[in-house]
C-alpha cells in the first residue's frame, strides 16, 4: 500500500476521534471563554485605574476636565477614576515625565497626545478618552457655528488630537501591531504547549494500551508520529483560529483596545510560525512520549520541553522591551525560540526580510532533522515497555 | 511457506533468540510452545519485522518478507491493545484499512466478523464499554478483518473462558482449513494437542523440538500406563525393572517404562496384590513431551 494513503488513514482517524471527543470541544470552549474573559475583565474593571495626565501649554484644560467627567459620568462616587494632572514646562520636560513614569500621558497646546509607548497599556485606554473628550469639544463648537453633518461625521470617523511617543509618531497600525505582537506571543505560548500536550498524551496512550504492536505490524513509526502531529495540527490550528478570532471580534465589539483595520503580514506570519512552531514541539513530545509506558510518567517524561518553551515565553518579553537587542537577534535563529520572537519583532518591524527568511530556513531545517531523530527515538521507546527509557537508550535500540 | 530461518537476537547480555529455526505451510495449524522468555514473543514480533535481528531472517515462500507481503499478514501480539474509546465497528474498519482494505469493505468484513463473533450488537460501542471476553473477541476480530493469509497469535486463549476459547479454537481451525497459514503460542497444552497437527518447542531460543504431534509422541522413547487401584503401592512399582517414574495421586498410578518394555510385566507383578482398573497404556502426553523436552 501506498505510503500516502497510510499516512491519510492515520491522519483521518486522528481528526475524526479526536475531533469529536468531548475533550476537543471541551477545551475549545474553556479556551475560548479563558481568552474573553482575559479580554473584558480590564474593561469591566476598568474603574480602578488611576490616571496620570501632565498639561504642556494652553488649550488643554478644557478637554482634561471634560475627560474626567466622561470617564466618571456612572462611576460611583469611591469607585471614581482618580486623575493626577500636572503642568509642565516644556515638551522635554513630559517626555522626561513619561519615561519615569511619572505621568500615563501628556497633552500638548490641546491638539497632541504624547505617550510612552503603543504597548495596548493603560495609556491607550487614556488616549482614547482624551481623543473622545476633543471630538465632543469639537462637535459643540461645530453645532455651535452650525457647521454641516458632513463635519460631523469627520469628526467622529476620525481622531482629533494627533498621537506620538516616545519612539516616534504613533499610527493606528502600530498599535494593532503591538496588540498582536503580545497576544500572538500568548496564542503561541498556550498553542505549542497545550497542543504539544496532545501529541504526548495521544503516543503514551497509544503505548500504555499497547494498540501500538497492532499498528506497527502495517505502519511504520514515522507515519504513526507524522500522522498524529499533522491530525492533531490540524485540530489544533482550527481550535486557534476559532479562539482568535472570537478574541478578535470581542476585542472590536468591547472596545478594550481601539482597533483599527488589521495588519494581516503579522496574522500570516503568526500562524506560518504557529504550525513551525507547533511541528517542532510536537514531534519532541512525541517521542517523549514514546519513551514512557504510562500516563502517569508521561508529564515527566516532558518536563524539559516545557522548560525550553517556559524560557523562550519569558524571553520573549524581554524582546518585546527591545526588539533589535542581541538578545532578540539570538533567539531568532534558535529554532525552539524562534516562534515566541520571530513574530514578536515582526508585529514591531524590527525584522528584515534576509532575517525573517533566515530563521524560517532554521526551523524549517530543525523540523526534518527532529522528524529523523524523533522518529528514531520514537520507534525505539515504543515497544520497550515497563520503567521510564532514556532519550539515548531509546535511540540506541531503535530497531524498526 | 513460512520459514524461521536461523533466527538470531540479542538484548544487551541476554540472548533471546539463538538460530531459532522452524517452518509452516499454508493450511497447518502450528502450535508454537515454550517456557515464559523462551523467545515465543521475540520470533513473533520478527515476523512482523518488529525487531531487527542480529542474524537470520523470516521468509515467505524462500523471498524476504516485503512490507505489502504483510498486508495479508494478521497479527495478535501478546499484550492486547485497541483503541478504547473508539467504537468497535469504526476500529475494525480502520485496522482493515491499514491492511489496504477499501474503506467499506473494511467496515463491511468488520461487522460481519463481529456477527459471527456474537457481537453484532456492539459494533456502535466503544471497546472500553465491552467485557474483557468480547475485547478479547474484538482484538481477533482485528486480526482477521482483511481475511489474512497468515495468521500470528500470540497467547490467543489466555484469559477466555471455556466458551471463549472453544470460539477461538473454531475460528482458526476453519481459517486453516480454508488455506492460511496459522501459528499461535500457547501454555494450554492439552488445548494445542486437540488443536494441532503441528507443534514447534522452543527453549532458551532454540527449537528443541518440531513435528508433527502424533509422530513426535510415537517417536518418543517413553510410554505411560495409567490405573486405577485401592492401595497405594508406588513402593512396589519403584522397583520393578524397568520402570522410569511412578506418581499416584491416591486414586491413580502413572507409570512411566521405556517404550520397548513388555507391559504385562508390570501388570503381572501389581496385579498380584489387589485389583486393578481402568488401565490405560498409552504414547505420552503432549505436556510430558514438553517437559522433557525443555527440561
């Protein structure tokens, strides 16, 4: 028989029993209302927040006070944001302000917001409000000298008050991107790791009741592990996409962070780097998995996987802060890092083109050499049952 | 024909198999015996190309077995496993087609299996729902479904009850009859002595004994006379010329002569004391020629 239809039939079973076990749904539905909640609970806590607004020259009282009143309109009165405003002397002295963190924002001469970052921090949520509260202004001032509804309209499409940080002029995409750039690092972290898990579980279980000699009389290891890694890939995207995407649409129907059109570069290069990513890992879990006989050992069997995607997840924050340091250079080219930055320091154009192809060629690379040796390590563990194998025992015996 | 040629296998500092060498033809029925890690499940999985050996090989008809010869090949391996959430019907359908089966026909050969096999009511149940008897029925079920031409069982009564085994023991006698090849391991012997012709012993991986059954118990050197008497004398039979062992388990002797020894010698000198019955003189038992043969 043909090999591709083996590694089809494979395949198929895996998306048909998997897909449809309770499990799947299960965890598709707890995923998603995990990432909601992530989402609404700093809108629907939002009142606790205390701002911090520094004023550089004139016009900027009126549109502050109106902020205030705006933002506290419903609050209960001790549940009302607190606002600090400062004046200061001069550009130079807010931007100081702002690296100290003294003030979230500042305004200047009422037609400029300066901020720290387009990080998606707390001060977004306070930009918004500032560019609301100049709409409003602008809207009674244009009412007021009866101007026509067609002022109107551009008024509210638009946004009143130009934006700059630190790092320079603020557009609506950069901040989109920043958004992506943390929760793509998130999707990717409980991505590779929950998805991983799958394929450990799904090897040991297929060990641990020995439905593996049965298998492994017709088919041989590697289609057995491909197989399994590109059925439960193929879930796992799917589960992925519903997740961001009911992520997405709450995002815009919440309001949580203004987000305007997307940037689809960085979507396709987060899910090209899901399925790098995910390949890589899966295939390591999949031969740990083979190594042990019983579920029990299975998560111990993984531990120094989840120790590699732990570390590159943290880092990964660290490259964020700065993503052209050499750190974050570094770790594009180390294959089971390269998901969690690769992305990142694309979402933040501090990636080149030769870079991007670069680290892609590495994984694509680390890919077939773990399907050699995973495949090898695989074939071994899987029928040598009873106690935990080692990595090197297992790859020593590999007899099929 | 399938030929164990010169099997040869290593684990470390323990020899599993050690030029282990037998055949089986289309149609026979081999009962394939040995002491526990004799290397029963080692030649087995060899078959199968499961483990690489250090030398020898298995062959089909004198050509090295190719992945598409096994296909046709059907598998029981000692440790049972299917999937157990996945339904009866829908795991029989996929393991046929595994076997290059097509699809419906796979589930079709499946359901009609389980029918004959009583279970045509579970076919919509996962296998963890069933008794560990219907499992069992189910994992021959796996092994027959693409109606192989040889078929390999790895310990296929343990754990059935006498009904189970009985099917069992139908199944692959009407397998063989229709022309596969069928070995199976065993430590029920007196289930292999009704149900083979053919039997292969292994030991310490080395055949030490293969034929057909009733030729290997006529060729045995050793007769056993059975009988039925009130007293006890084991003390006298000690001593009779000739004799090998005696046993009495306080209802029956068991003399064990040479073949060429004059039975009614030993009957003369017993019957002298006291009456005898139910005497029986017969070519041993399968289970004496194994323990003699492995001893």
């Amino acid at each position: 028989m043909k090999t591709s239809s083996t590694l089809r039939l494979v395949v198929m079973r895996e998306l048909r029993e998997r897909g449809r076990s309770a499990a799947y749904i299960a965890s598709t539905i707890i995923t998603t209302v995990l990432i909601l909640l992530a989402i609404l609970l700093p809108t629907l806590l939002s009142g606790s927040t205390d701002y911090s607004i520094g004023m550089v020259g004139t016009g900027n009282q009126e549109i502050v006070d109106l902020a205030i009143d705006i933002e506290n309109t419903d609050a209960e009165p001790d549940q009302e944001t607190q606002f600090s405003v400062t004046t200061l002397e001069s550009v130079e002295a807010a931007e100081e302000a702002l690296s100290s963190e003294e003030i979230d924002a500042a305004l200047v001469n009422g037609s400029e917001i300066l901020l720290r970052s387009a990080s998606g921090a707390s001060g977004d949520d306070l930009s918004g409000l500032l560019q609301y509260a100049a709409s409003t202004l602008e809207i009674d001032r244009l009412v007021a000298t009866a101007g026509s509804d067609a002022d109107v309209v551009d008024i509210l499409a638009g946004e009143p008050l130009g934006l700059r940080t630190l790092e320079g002029v603020a557009s609506e995409e950069n901040q989109a991107r920043t958004v992506i750039a943390y929760g793509g690092l998130m999707l990717m972290y409980i991505a590779v790791l929950s998805y991983g898990a799958w394929t450990l579980t799904g090897v040991t279980e297929e060990k641990s009741n020995r439905v593996v000699e049965v298998l492994l009389a017709t088919v041989k290891p590697w289609q057995l592990l491909a197989g399994k890694v590109i059925g439960i890939g193929a879930l796992g995207l799917a589960q992925f996409v519903f997740t961001a995407v009911a992520a997405l649409v709450t995002l815009r129907v919440a309001g949580t962070f203004d987000l305007p059109a997307f940037p689809t570069d960085s979507l396709v290069m987060l899910i090209l780097w899901f399925l790098l990513g995910f390949a890589m890992y899966s295939l390591l879990f999949g031969a740990a998995g083979s190594l042990v006989s019983r579920m029990e050992d299975a998560q111990s069997a993984s531990t120094p996987l989840t120790l590699v995607a732990l570390v590159g997840f943290f880092m990964s924050f660290l490259v964020l802060d700065d993503p052209d340091g050499v750190l974050a250079i570094v770790m594009t080219y180390v294959p089971l890092t390269a998901p969690f930055v690769v992305p990142v320091r694309f979402a933040l154009e501090s990636i080149s083109m030769v870079a991007l192809i670069g680290s892609v060629v590495v994984a694509i690379g680390f890919i077939i050499g773990t399907t050699f040796l995973a495949g090898r390590v695989y074939a071994g563990g899987l029928l040598q049952f009873g106690s935990k194998l080692k990595w090197r025992e297992a790859l020593q015996s590999s007899d099929l | 024909m399938l030929q164990m040629q010169d099997l040869t296998k290593s684990y470390g500092d323990v020899v599993a198999l050690d030029g282990c060498t037998f055949a089986v033809g289309p149609g026979q029925m081999l009962g394939f015996l040995g002491p526990n890690g004799s290397g029963k499940t080692t030649t087995m999985r060899a078959v199968f190309g499961l483990i690489r050996l250090d030398r020898g090989a298995v062959t089909l008809n004198g050509n090295p077995i190719s992945p598409n010869d096994r296909l046709a090949f059907g598998y029981m391996p000692e440790q049972r496993g299917l999937y157990p959430k996945m339904k009866a019907g829908d795991q029989l359908a996929y393991l046929g087609a595994l076997h290059g089966m097509e699809q419906a026909e796979a589930r079709r050969a499946g359901l009609q299996l389980l029918d004959e096999l009583g279970l045509a009511d579970r076919a919509e149940d996962p296998v963890e729902e069933l008794s560990f008897g219907n499992q069992q029925r189910v994992q021959l079920a796996a092994a027959l479904v693409h109606d192989p031409s040889v078929l390999v069982l790895d310990e296929p009564f343990n754990g059935l009850d006498p009904i189970g085994a009985e099917t069992m023991a139908n199944v692959l006698r009407q397998r063989a009859q229709n022309g596969a090849t069928v070995i199976f391991s065993s430590h029920q012997l007196d289930m292999v002595e009704d149900l083979c012709e053919e039997v292969a012993v292994i030991n310490a991986g080395r055949i030490v004994m293969e034929g057909n059954v009733r030729d290997l118990k006529a060729a045995s050197p050793h007769r056993v006379i059975e009988f039925e008497s009130s007293n006890g004398y084991a003390a006298v039979l000690d001593q009779l010329d000739g004799v090998i062992t005696t046993s009495f388990d306080g209802h029956r002797h068991t003399v064990i002569v040479p073949a060429e020894l004059d039975v009614r010698q030993v009957l003369n000198r017993a019957d002298s004391d006291s009456g005898i019955q139910h005497i029986s003189y017969s070519t041993p038992s399968l289970s004496q020629l194994f323990k003699e043969a492995v001893a």
